[in-house]
C-alpha cells in the first residue's frame, strides 16, 4: 500500500521556473519584436497567459533573485545589490579543489527561508541550472546548503559575464557531493581569456548548462513531484556563440550591424556582428525553451507542470549591445540599473496545459516577490511572510486575486527607489522625487510632481515605512 503522504506529493503539480539574463521587455515577438525570431516563447505566451505589468525584483541580477527566493521586496530582503567577493578575497582550500580566491554575491539570510527549501520540505526534488547569485563559494548560502539536489552553473555572477569560462560550478546530491566545487573545462583553458585565440574556446557555458538541466528534466519520472530553476544566463553581456547556423542566420540581415572592438579596460572580447550576435543568442534561448516544452510533452508531464517564463531585469548596453537599435525596451524608459519602467518591468509567461487559460493577455501587476506565496499555494506549503501576494488565481481562474497596494523597488548603486499605486509612479533618484500617471504617460516623460504636491507626499509617506536601513547597501529617501 503507497503511504498517503507520498500519493499526496505525486499529485503536486510540478514547476520549471525559466528566468533568462537581462532581457528588455521587448525583446519577444509575443512583446512586439520585429528583428529577432522566438517562435517557440511566442507560441507558449499564445497557449497561456502573458502578463503585460510584471516586474522584476531589482534593475540588477542579484537583488531581483533575492526577492524571488525571499518573497521580500528589495526594501526588506537582505541581499539588495551585486556586492562582489572575488575582488581581493583570501586564497582558501574549498571541496575537491586547490587553494583559490573565492568568488561570488552577498550571502542570502540564512536565517531567511528561501523558496527551493520551503518546496524541498513539501516533497519536492529540486535543480538550479544557470546563475546562482546567492552567495559566494563557501559561505552559508551556496546551492547545496540551500534545498538544492541538484546544481550546475555559475556560482558568480561576474564570471557569468563571458561564455567561456575557465570552469563552472556543480553540485548533486544524487551523486554524493557534500558541496558544491569547481569543474575545469579543460576545452577553454587552452586559450586566453581575452583577445586574439579566445575564438578557438570550445565549451559555451550556456549549451553546457542547457544540456545538463534537459539531462535532469529527462531523468524525472512523476513519481516525485520536481522543480526547477533554469536561470540562463543569455542574452547577457558578451555577446558571444557558437558559430552555428543561429547565428549565421543574422548575419548579412541588419545592414548596418556594427562591431565591438572592447577596449584596454573593457571585461568583453571583441564582436564583429553586435546585432547578429545579440539576435542569435536570444534565439537560441528561444531553441532551448522549445527543447523543455517538447521534453515535457514527450514524458507526458505537461499537464501537471507549471512553466514559466521571465527576464530578471531590464535590457543592458555591456558588450555592445545596443537595445535601442531593436527597440528592446518595448517603448519604455529606462535601461538596466535603473527604475524606470524599461529597467524593471519584464517579459512574463505562464503556460500550464489544462490549468492555465490558452491565449490570455494579463494586466494585473505582480512582481518576483509573488512567486513565493504564489508556489507556496499551488503546494500547500505555508507562505513565510514578506511582501508578496499569491497570483494563483489568476493563473487558474479560480478564486478571487488579491491585488498589491503598491509594488517597491530601490538600487543603491543608482541611488534609486521607485513606488507604483494603481497608475501612479514615484521614482527618486538620489532623494529627489518625480512623479508620473502610467495611464497616459508610460514613457515616463512628464514629471508631475509639482502639480501633484499632496500624492507625493503621500507615496513619500509609503517609501519611508517600506524601506528597512541597510549598512551594505544605502539609498537616499526622499524627504516630506
């Protein structure tokens, strides 16, 4: 006789959460895109519902996970910026490996329960492929330490940067692991980092993350209910791929595609073809969500998965990449490190055959910090606390859906925070308020602060009761 509880967990619904890298919320033809082809992300907006008000956590990559694993804004959660640990770190001796410089983000809170621990406790098996962010090699909270089984990826961030690295990290509880290591790959160490041979590189990053997560997804068989995070790390900053037929597909289309030559100080080799590279990449993310959806549709679990698809932040200018060429902000202000609209509002799908409603265009607002209590309803577990709202309602059209009284953001490195309550939208930028309607200004060009005096000291009010001090990461507040 199967005992009750595991019945109880192989009815759970299982969960692919698929956030790529720097995205700007046009970059999908489902969003408005004209230049790049994502005929397989297009076809699963047109089988579930796009969201066309969903925001990130942050305008920068570790911040906004934060507040996807924490289910915190970036007022509250700890981790609230990129602070980096491999720039002058002590050598250490670390799992299998010799002594090194560790690299890495800011630790999440121990202490803070994060969302692949609360769905380990209700049965879940769980896998991270991609970026990490959560903590540097070594610390409290790295992947294995977290409710991970599985991960292989880039504990960095900054070494997610380029695409052929020197090595990625692993972890699999599977396997026998007690922690997560480095893997050489010994294809890339031949050649320099930079400059002349960086061609010759054999091992992309992103192809080797793609395969080992469509290895762990094919390896799942129902019988347990499964989640995982594939955080790909495309189309961000280099601008570099495999010579394939993706790519030479863009190339000799934009006419006026130019180069990248990097620089002395520049971090990116250089690129012959910007627009051809970036449209490639985008692409090829696209070739790997088909890849998934396909899988799940050949083992027969589509029916009892939830997909997701999203951005963690807005379009970058890293690398070469020109955002206004393809109109990537979808007709919105702003950029990456920023919180205005085209900084922090992102390109947001759920598909779920049977479940989810096929063809729906979604305006209600949600951010990261709702997938927490969203995940935690879909499976029984019980939400932490912090500041999100579950939108499952909405996702199944069942129930009433619970709306945000506001959504907040800040960035320090920026010295930015932002507010939005119904249409309006405040942004400060180093204490200074400005005030915009969304309704008819979702561009963000006419400040209307000095017209409205009493709104602005009233979401004012609102900015200085969400916002916790922070000694690592300091913004300015506007004053009454």
């Amino acid at each position: 006789m199967i005992p009750l509880a595991l019945l109880a967990a192989a009815s759970l619904p299982n969960i692919v959460f698929i956030m790529c890298d720097d995205m700007g919320y046009g970059d999908l033809g489902c969003y408005g895109q004209r230049y790049i082809d994502t005929p397989n992300i297009d076809r699963m907006a047109s089988q579930g519902i796009r969201f066309t008000q969903a925001y990130c956590g942050s305008p920068v990559s570790a911040p906004s996970r934060a507040t996807l694993m924490t289910g915190q804004h970036s007022g509250h959660t700890h981790v609230r910026g990129n602070k980096e640990y491999w720039r002058n770190s002590p050598k250490v001796k670390y799992g299998e490996n010799e002594d090194y410089s560790v690299v890495g983000q800011e630790p999440y809170d121990p202490s803070r329960v994060i969302l692949p621990e609360i769905l380990k406790k209700q049965g879940y098996t769980t896998g991270l492929f991609g970026k990490w962010a959560g903590g540097y090699e070594g610390s409290p909270s790295t992947p294995d330490k977290r409710g991970i089984d599985e991960f292989y990826g880039y504990i960095c961030q900054f070494q997610a940067h380029l695409y052929y690295p020197n090595f990625l990290n692993r972890y699999s509880k599977a396997a026998g692991d007690t922690c997560t290591v480095r893997e050489t790959l010994y294809g890339n160490i031949p050649y320099p980092m930079f400059g002349e041979g960086y061609e010759k590189r054999t091992e992309y990053s992103a192809d080797l993350i793609h395969r080992k997560a469509m290895q762990w997804l094919s390896s799942q068989d129902g019988s347990t209910p499964f989640c995982a995070f594939l955080t790909y790390t495309i189309p961000h900053a280099e601008l570099r791929q495999p010579s394939d037929s993706i790519l030479n597909n863009y190339i000799g289309r934009f006419p006026d595609d130019s180069t990248y030559k990097g620089g002395k100080w520049s971090r990116y080799n250089p690129v012959d073809h910007v627009h051809a590279e970036f449209a490639g990449m985008i692409t090829r993310l696209d070739a790997y969500v088909g890849e998934i959806l396909q899988l799940l549709r050949d083992k027969g679990l589509d029916k009892n998965t939830l997909v997701i698809f999203t951005s963690d932040n807005g379009p970058h200018e890293e690398g070469g990449a020109d955002p206004k060429f393809f109109g990537r902000d979808g007709k919105l202000r702003g950029l990456k490190r920023q919180t205005y609209e085209g900084g922090i509002r992102v390109p947001f799908i759920a598909w779920w055959p049977g479940t989810v409603p096929s063809g729906v265009t979604e305006d209600t607002q949600i951010a990261f910090y709702d997938v927490m209590p969203t995940f935690c309803e879909m499976t029984g577990a019980k939400f932490p606390g912090g500041d999100g709202i579950s939108f499952l309602p909405t996702l199944t059209g069942k129930g009433r859906q619970k709306l945000h009284r506001h959504l907040y953001w800040e960035f320090h490195e920026t010295d930015q925070i932002a507010l939005r309550q119904g249409d309006w939208k405040l942004v400060v930028i180093k204490g200074e308020p400005h005030l915009y309607n969304l309704a008819t200004d979702i561009h963000e060009d006419h400040d209307l602060s000095k017209a409205y005096p009493g709104k602005v000291r009233r979401m004012v009010k609102t900015i200085l009761k969400e916002h916790v001090e922070s000694e690592d990461f300091k913004v300015t507040l506007p004053k009454l």
